[in-house]
C-alpha cells in the first residue's frame, strides 16, 4: 500500500467506488480554519483537553470531517450537524456516507465508505503498558497466542486495533467482555461472522492502524498535507 499526499479536498472526494482512509496530524490545525467552521460546543471540547497536541489533533480531526462532509453534502462545513449514536459513533443525518474516526496523541485517521458500516483505529504505544495485563483482559485465547501473550508487539498492536474497529463498525461499544470474541483465526472470527471485511496497515509516522468494513472495495490511503 502507498500513501498519497494531498490537501485538496475536493480532489480527494472526487474519487468514487473506493473506500477513503485519511491520515492527518495535529499540525493540520495550523492549516485549517478551525474557528470558522466548528460549532462552539466542539470548542469547549477542545479547550478540556490538557495535552496541546492531543488538543491539536482532535482540532485537526473534526476540521477536516466537517470540510470533508462539507463538500459531500454540497454544505457550509459550519452548517454539518453531527449526532451521537447509542455508544458515542457520529453520523450525520440523511447521509448516505458512512465515516469512523480513531485519535492518537499526535495523530488521526478518518474512515469513508458509500456502501456500509466502518470502523478505523489508530494505535501507538509508548512502551509503558502493561502489555500481558490488556491481553488478558481483551484477547481471547486465539488472540493471545497470535501475539504471544503481548511479546510480539507487532502482532499486540495489530489484533488491539482490528477489534477496536471491529466494534466500531459493528456500533456495539466496549463491551465487559472483550476475551469473549476474538477477530482472528478463520472462518470463525467475528469478523468473517459479520460479513465485513478487514485491513491492518502502518502509517506515515509509524502509528498502527486497521480498518474494518462493509463490502470488498478499493482502499485510498491518503496523508493530508
């Protein structure tokens, strides 16, 4: 897979029948004109977050969501009202695009697809987690093995974020029981359970990230510029 770099959104929406991830980070905000078109609700939100560079990518994220959903809809990025379904996932009413969202400290990715449900997310430890903790507490045994009890970290960061899209797309939040499904091993993953389709990949600044979704498409991996 390659990235392609652009900062044209209507270049990068013009492009059909193929399912849209997005990269961006916090710096984005410095580009886009974040006091125009976000809502003063989604203002207050920003001005909680302690961390200037978490702050700045949740900016950078919902900027480019609201200029993304702008041009789709033939709307004022200003004018696009989110709503919330049951566990926190936004849509926009009357939509026919559906879109997910996943935060880093420092990064974002931003998930469009026409033709169903998607779930992205986006990953990178910094080596204080207690690795073995988190996988008995999320992993089934199928998932523990893969990634050796949290040793191989690839392998860790991988199957974290593929279930954290998988529940994502599915819409079902975090459930107490994670270890109960597992998104590997075959036939009898949830995934392939659910009729959805799968992709894990790296991105631009070495993050870990999956997607998981509706209908067998091409996917467009852009990094916004």
């Amino acid at each position: 897979m390659n990235w392609e770099k652009s900062e044209n959104i209507a270049e990068i929406i013009r492009v059909k029948d193929c399912l849209l991830v997005l990269y961006g980070t916090s710096a984005c905000a410095n580009t886009l004109p974040v006091i125009e078109i976000l809502s003063p609700d989604e203002i207050r939100y920003s001005e909680r977050l302690k961390n200037d560079r978490q702050k700045g990518t949740w900016l950078s994220c919902r900027s480019t969501l609201r200029q993304i959903m702008g041009s789709v809809l033939n709307l004022n990025p200003a004018e696009i009202e989110f709503k919330k379904g049951r566990f926190g996932k936004l849509y926009v009413a009357g939509s026919n695009l559906f879109f997910n969202v996943s935060h880093s400290r420092s990064a974002f990715l931003i998930g469009f697809n026409s033709d169903g449900r998607i779930g992205i997310d986006i990953e990178l430890l910094n080596g204080s987690e207690d690795l073995p903790l988190l996988v008995s507490y999320a992993f089934s045994v199928v998932e523990s093995n893969y990634c050796q009890n949290g040793a191989n970290l690839v392998r860790f960061v991988e199957t974290w974020t593929l279930k954290e899209a998988f529940l994502k797309a599915t819409g079902v939040g975090l459930l107490d029981q994670l270890s109960g499904i597992t998104v590997l091993g075959g036939l009898k993953n949830e995934i392939t359970q659910h009729h959805l389709n799968h992709k894990s990949f790296v991105c631009p600044n070495g993050e870990f990230g999956s997607i998981v979704y509706r209908n067998k498409k091409k996917i467009r991996f852009i990094q916004m510029s």
